[in-house]
C-alpha cells in the first residue's frame, strides 16, 4: 500500500482536517500521479456537506486533479513518468454499457454507474462503507492530497501551453461547459447566456465566446458586471426584468450554472423558437417550469453532466489552442475553510486552485 495524505472532511458538519490514509499501488493499466494542483469547486463543498445526501466519510474531496506521473503499473503505456496529466470527476465506468462503448462513460448505466474520482460508490450514505461497490472498492479520495492512482486511460494529457494551474480547473468547471456547448451545436454568430458568474460561468463564457459566439452573462452581482465587460462578453442582472424583456426570444442557448434550486422562468422567455435552456448548476428538484411557455415554442429545458473522457481532452486542447482558461487565485491547503465560505458567498474571481506543495509544511 502507498502512504498517502491530504485532507478530508469526516463529517458534514466538521471542517476540512489533515488525514493519512493509504492507497492501493498502480495495478495493471494503472498509474501513479504525485499531485500538483487541484481545483476547489462547488460540488466539494456540497459533497463535503452532505448536501446530496450520499457523501460517505471521511470524505477527501478534489476532481480537478493536475500532476506529474511518478510510477506506471504493469502494462501501463499510455503516458510516460514524468508526464502532465489531469484527472477530473471520474476514474474510472463500467466499460460494458451503452453509453461506456459510445465513449459516453460520464452517462454510464453500470450498476454503480461511474467511478468518482471521490466519494466514489455512489451509494446512498446508510449503505457505506459496509456494501462494496462494483469496483471493488469501499471509496475513493479526490485531489486534495499529495498521490493519486488512477486507470491510464482515465488520466487526460496536459497539452504543452496550460500551465497546471490553470488546467486543474478545465477538468471540471471548463467539461461541465465545453460538454453542452458542443452538445447543442454552438456556431459563430449565435448567442449564448450563461447564469451565475463562478467558476463553471467563468469557463461557459470563455468557451462559447472562443466558439464565436455572442456571449451575455445574468449574475446577481452587480461588481460582476463590469467584470464580465472586461471577458469582453456582455451582462446584465438577472433581477433587472426590464433588461430581460429587452432580450426576449434572442438566444440559442442558455446554461444555468447556479449552484442550488432556483427559479429559471424568467429566462425562458429570452431563449428562441426550439432553443434549449441546460441546467448543469443545480442537482436536485428545481421549481416547476412554465409549460405554456415552453409549449407554445417547442423550447426545452435540460440538464447535462460533466463530460466524457473525448471532451475533456478536447477542452484542454481547445484551452491550449484559444489560449483562454480560468482565472485562478492560488492557496494553501490551509486556506480551504476560508476559500469553502468565499465560494459559498459568491465571493471567488473565479476558481482557488489549491497548491498541493503546500501539504509538505502541514505532513508530521
Ligand atoms: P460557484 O459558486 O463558483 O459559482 C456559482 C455562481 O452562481 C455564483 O458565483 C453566483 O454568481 C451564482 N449564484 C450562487 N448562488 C446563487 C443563488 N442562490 N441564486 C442565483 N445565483 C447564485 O460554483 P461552481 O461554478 O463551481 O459550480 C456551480 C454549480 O455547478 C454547483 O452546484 C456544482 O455542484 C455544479 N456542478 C455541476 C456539474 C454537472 O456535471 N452538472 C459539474 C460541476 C459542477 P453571480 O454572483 O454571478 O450570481
Ligand atoms: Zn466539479
């Protein structure tokens, strides 16, 4: 087993604290990564707090993974030691299914559907640690922490370009965005509104507008707004309904980024005839939707999931070549609680990116 150490929550109500554990050494196909960085995302902070219901304890968040390979396992040739790879939500899918054969694996149907890079048996709370999932394993422990071992073809390439940094971030926050944006066909020229201006609406608004498309952002916040001029994307308060009437039926796409149920009502109204309106923020039942008008414009209202393995590396690549990525504010490990609040108030411009060299100063 390998020594490893990072921190963990071990309950929803305790702060993020040291924690030793051990991990199993790259198999087969496997490989070992010393972790560099790892993107703090809202979903960290839901999952550390229990608020899906499912989080098992203790609980070592972080899928927005960036890190040299150290060690590869038996047959493993995919990257070389020494490599930049990424790792974000999952480590691994069921690889029989449906979805998992079309290379959709974040849409996998296998029991334990896919492998989180943390909190990983995606079983409800009262059945763990006890029932072993499918991958034979009780759970997983994300990115913040110094090693991670992960199936090679799970681990993306770094492209040369991306700092770590500033990659870490794209593994989650830039797929969640990339993944709609290319699913529902974005094109120059058309428009495209992004709501809630964080970490996953920083990256929705510099994907789509690198797409050439015309990009507006809704935020609550009104220091937001001169921010989102300076992306050179337009904004405008989601509370100001003259504003909103003004935008009526002139959108392609819109992506609701905000983090808890919330009412997207008013923004149907601005999305065009047969546009789609995809809710990636919000995981949980949202406030009922005005049928009458999505009905009378054949308007959809969706959601989607991270993305597949193929989108990840292709918004890394997509990042590297548009030389666009998130703005990241760099901190220590022991300056999780802080940034956890910051994020919860809105407060983050617009992703913590944890340095993971600062565990050293923190390992007895
Ligand atoms: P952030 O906290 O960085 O950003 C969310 C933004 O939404 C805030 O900055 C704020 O922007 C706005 N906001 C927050 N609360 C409210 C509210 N009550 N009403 C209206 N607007 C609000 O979060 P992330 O970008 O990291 O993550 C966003 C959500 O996406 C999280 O819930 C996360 O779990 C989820 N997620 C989903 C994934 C998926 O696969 N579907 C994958 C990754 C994350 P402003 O100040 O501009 O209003
Ligand atoms: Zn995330």
């Amino acid at each position: 087993m390998l020594k490893a150490f990072g921190y963990a929550a071990q309950q929803s109500t305790r702060r993020l604290e040291p924690f030793h554990f051990e991990r199993a050494e790259a198999g087969a196909g496997e490989i070992e990564i010393e972790v560099l960085f790892c993107g703090v995302c809202h979903s960290d902070i839901h999952q550390v707090k229990d608020e899906w219901s499912n989080t098992v304890y203790p609980c070592v968040p972080g899928h927005e993974v960036v890190g040299r390979v150290r060690k590869l396992g038996s047959g493993a040739a995919r990257h070389r030691v020494g490599d930049l790879v990424g790792v974000g939500c999952m480590m691994d899918s069921c690889r029989q299914c449906a979805p998992c054969k079309a290379g959709e694996q974040n849409y996998c149907e296998g029991p334990n559907s896919w492998l989180a890079t943390y909190n990983g048996p995606m079983v409800p709370a009262e059945k763990a640690p006890g029932e072993r999932n499918v991958y034979g394993r009780d759970n997983t422990f994300g990115g913040y922490s110094d090693v991670l071992v992960v199936p090679e073809d799970f681990a993306l390439k770094i492209p040369a370009g991306l700092r770590p940094e500033v990659a870490a971030p794209i593994l989650c926050a830039g797929a969640t965005t990339y993944s709609p944006l290319k699913h529902w066909g974005v094109k120059a020229g058309q428009r495209v509104g992004v709501i809630g201006f964080g970490g996953l609406g920083d990256m929705a608004a510099k994907l789509a507008k690198a797409m050439g498309a015309q990009v507006t952002i809704f935020t609550r916040t009104e220091a937001k707004l001169a921010e989102a001029k300076r992306l050179g994307v337009d904004a405008v308060l989601g509370s100001d309904l003259k504003a909103l009437a003004a935008l009526k039926a002139s959108f392609d796409l819109l992506l609701s980024t905000v983090p808890e149920r919330h009412d997207v009502n008013p923004f149907i109204p601005l999305l065009k005839r047969d546009c789609t309106l995809v809710i990636v923020g919000a995981l949980e039942p949202m406030a009922p939707v005005n049928q009458q008008e999505v009905a009378f414009h054949r308007k959809s209202v969706t959601g989607s999931l991270i993305a597949s393995l193929a989108e990840t590396q292709e918004v890394l690549d997509f990042c590297a070549e548009h030389r666009i990525g998130p703005d990241v504010q760099i901190i220590g490990i022991d300056e999780i609680d802080e940034a956890y609040d910051k994020v919860e108030r809105g407060e983050v411009r617009f992703r913590y990116v944890i340095d993971l060299a600062s565990l050293k100063a923190q390992r007895e």
